[in-house]
C-alpha cells in the first residue's frame, strides 16, 4: 500500500488499467473456456451414445448367440470407422462380466473379468474431460430389443479436444497481453496528456519559494475543463491570500499605532506633570538667584524633571520603532514598558503587580522590539479591561527554554472576536480589542504559542517564546 500511495497520479491510472483489463481478460477467459468445455463435453457424449446405440444394434443378436468371431469382427469394423479413429480400445463382455471379445485381445483376453479394466471408467451421461488425461473409458450397458444382454467398454482418444482447448488458452493468453498492454500504454499516454495541468501546477506550487505566485495565462488550459477550473482556482486563491495578506499587514501597522495613540493622552499627562514643576523651578531661580540654597534646590528638581522627560521621550521612542534586528531585550526595555503603562493605571487607580525574573542571558537572547510591542499591547488591553480600580498582575520567567510571559487582570473577560484575534482563529476583522491580531503574528513569528484562561474572577494570558539557541540545543 506504501508503494501505491507513493506513485504518481500518471502511473496509478494506467496500473489500475492494467489491473481491471487483466481482471477483465481473465473472466472473459474463463467464459470462454467453460463454454468451450460445455460444448466439448457435449459432443463427446452425443458421440458415445451414439457410438453405444450403434454398437447394441450390431452386437446384440452375436451376444446372444456367444459368437466371439463376429463380435470381434464387428468391434474391429466399429473400430476402423469411427470419426477420426477416435475409438482406440472396445471390449465386450457377457451378463456376467466376462470378456467375449475386445479390438486388443492381449489387454482383454476372452473369459477375463471386464471389472478389472472398468476401473475409473464413466457412464455415458455422466461423461466429463480431464485436463491432465488424454482418454477417456466409457462403460455402458449392451441393450438389445428392451433386453440387457451385456457390457460394452470402450476408450476415446479425446487429445484433439485438449490440444484445442489447450489453443483457445493460449490465443486468449496471447489476446488478453497484447490487449492489455496496448490499452496500458494508451492509459498511460492520455492520463499524461490529461494530468498534464495538474503535474504543472505541482511543480509551481513545490518550486514557488516564499509567498504562492499565479500561473501565468500562457500555461492555463484552454476550455471549461476541471483542470482548466482547477488552475483558474489556484490563481484565484493566491490573490486572495495575497490581498489577505496585505490587508493584515495595515491592520496590523493600524493597531500598532492605535496602541500609541491611546498613550499619547496619558503620556501628555505625564509630561504635564513635570513641566509644570520644571516652570515653576525656573521662575523660582529667575527670582532667588542670590540665594546659593534655593539655587541649588531648584536645580536638583530641574535635573530630576529633565531625566524623568528624557526616559519618558526615550521609552516613546523606542516603542515606536519596530526593528527586529535592533538590540537586544534587557531588564530596562520592561522598566520603560511599566513607565509607559503607569500614566494609564494611575488615571484610573489600578494596582499593579510586577514582577521580572528572567537573567539577563536569557533576555538578550530576543530582540528587544518585538517583545515589547507584545507586552504593551496586551498591557493596554488588561487596562481596558481591568476598569476603574481594578488589578493588573505581570510576571516575566524563564523556564524549560522559553521565556514565560503572563498577564492578568480583574476584568470581566475577553470577547468572543477578542479570543479569535488573540488565538487566530477564524477571519480578522475590526474591533474586539487593540493590538490583538498584532500579538498573535509576532508570538507567532517568533514560534511561540499563547494561552488563555479565565480563573478565580481574572483572565489570564501567558505567552511562551522560546528562548533562541538553547530550544536548539536541546533538541539536538
């Protein structure tokens, strides 16, 4: 069954047409020659009752005189013209059995017991051919005018019926190959020419490196064939995949700005904040100038104000730039992560709940933009979600090769098309939470797998990204 699966769609129909015209030359063969045997049989039988009548019609009156010389003379007169000289042996015998003459007195001597000879010997009636013997003995009573005088035993040379049988089987051998080989190749020729699209379109589909291309028109077959339709779907299908796919990548770069757009009203916030102490601090210089202590004071908080503006900008910055060959992630890229989030959690009095454990080497090992992008995103979602004064939980481990992201809130759940988008299942579509389908092609990307879970009144998502190099190492 492994070789057949393993063929080729051009070599199995022309073997499944060998297979049928070999079963269907078989049982015409068989047909044949049990018709022919029927027929053979027939005639063997009509010609020994026939020969059998003949011979109680002559014998019968030297039977019952017990004149061996005429039965003898008549048997070898049987003998001599029998069709074809098919009449090889005759013998007959009396009531009692015993022989009163036979065309072979030497085989048959007079007054022997014909029972030793009639060993195997068939009825008229009854009478069947063997393959394997080329004669047949034929035992049948010797009836004269209503009267059973004797027995008359006679063997048939039936070798001419076995050599046409013999050449029926070979000419129908000789027939079924011939036959079964030309409509084979003829099989094999036009399952060629008809699979021919679809060997086409195999080899693009295996050759095609990367994203799906169409076939070309000039290769397309002409007409309304299901070949012709098949190709005509294929191209079909990959434009459709490739304005999927283009349609996900803008959803994607949509949501990944929407992200930053939700923060840019807290993070103005945030800047708020310190500018306005910054102010302050420089009218307070403009006017004590000549007082060293509250110079001083003043531009400890100026420096304060300026730094925490600088992480905040750089935080922004880095956020906004998704380069998957920039450096590496470090214990600072979560720090800016909790700086971006904290305006959201303040507004509306969340606690929040983090906690990273993850070394330094295993952090390195990823790039520092896409995993941020994955925490802010579903960062700003538990926020969404938790609502006013609720908990947002964080925790970053390693383990077992992978880098365990998890992050829960007190929500009342995600929704339906919020599952889809974050699991992947089923279309995109808008709407049912920000950033989402955007986690679910980076996770993805980076070979990892999400799970999500709803327990003791939180929803839970863990991400598992499996940590470069040492996943490698560990399968080898």
């Amino acid at each position: 069954m492994r070789f057949w699966r393993n063929l080729s769609l051009s070599l199995r129909v022309p073997l499944l047409v060998v297979v049928l015209m070999v079963s269907v030359g078989i049982i015409a063969s068989q047909l044949v020659l049990s018709q022919l045997e029927r027929f053979q049989v027939t005639r063997i039988r009509e010609l020994a009752r026939l020969h059998v009548e003949a011979l109680s019609v002559a014998l019968g009156p030297h039977v019952l005189r017990n004149d061996i010389w005429e039965v003898y003379d008549t048997l070898q007169r049987a003998a001599g013209a029998s069709e074809n000289r098919r009449t090889v042996f005759s013998v007959v015998a009396d009531e009692t059995g015993s022989v009163l003459a036979a065309t072979d007195p030497r085989r048959a001597p007079v007054d022997s017991a014909i029972a030793v000879l009639s060993a195997g010997a068939q009825l008229p009636d009854a009478l069947s051919i063997r393959s394997t013997d080329p004669r047949v003995r034929l035992l049948a009573p010797l009836v004269y005018q209503g009267r059973t005088v004797g027995q008359i035993l006679t063997e048939l040379d039936i070798s001419d019926l076995l050599a046409e049988r013999d050449a029926t089987r070979r000419l129908l051998l000789l027939g079924n190959a011939l036959a079964t080989g030309i409509l084979a190749l003829l099989g094999y020729l036009a399952t060629r020419r008809m699979l021919l699209p679809i060997t086409r379109l195999v080899s693009w589909m295996r050759d095609t490196e990367g994203a799906p291309q169409p076939i070309p028109d000039e290769q397309t077959p002409a007409g309304d064939s299901e070949t012709a339709q098949l190709v005509r779907t294929y191209n079909d299908m990959v434009c459709a995949i490739e304005a999927k796919a283009e349609a996900e990548r803008r959803l994607a770069e949509r949501e990944r700005f929407v992200s930053l757009g939700r923060l840019s009203s807290s993070l103005a916030h945030e800047i708020n904040n310190p500018l306005g102490g910054l102010l302050n601090a420089a009218d307070t210089l403009q006017r004590y100038a000549d007082r060293p202590e509250v110079v001083r004071q003043s531009s400890e908080l100026i420096t304060r104000g300026l730094k925490h503006l600088r992480d905040v900008a750089k935080a922004t910055l880095d956020q906004n730039r998704l380069d998957w060959a920039g450096a590496p992630l470090s214990a600072d890229d979560f720090d800016d992560l909790r700086l971006l989030i904290r305006p959201e959690t303040t507004r509306r009095g969340q606690s929040l709940d983090w906690k990273v454990n993850a070394g330094a080497e295993t952090l390195a090992a990823f790039v520092s933009a896409p995993v941020r992008q994955i925490m802010l995103n579903l960062l700003l979602n538990a926020s969404e979600a938790a609502g006013q004064d609720g908990r947002i939980g964080v925790s970053v481990e390693e383990g077992d090769g992978f880098l365990h992201l998890r992050i829960s809130d007190t929500g009342p759940g995600l929704s339906e098309s919020a599952c889809h988008r974050l699991l992947g299942i089923g279309h995109s579509t808008p709407g049912g939470g920000v950033g989402l389908q955007l986690v679910h092609d980076l996770v993805s990307q980076l070979k990892g797998h999400i799970r999500l879970d709803r327990a003791e009144g939180q929803t839970v998502i863990e991400v598992d990204l499996p940590v470069p190099g040492q996943r490698e190492a560990a399968q080898c």
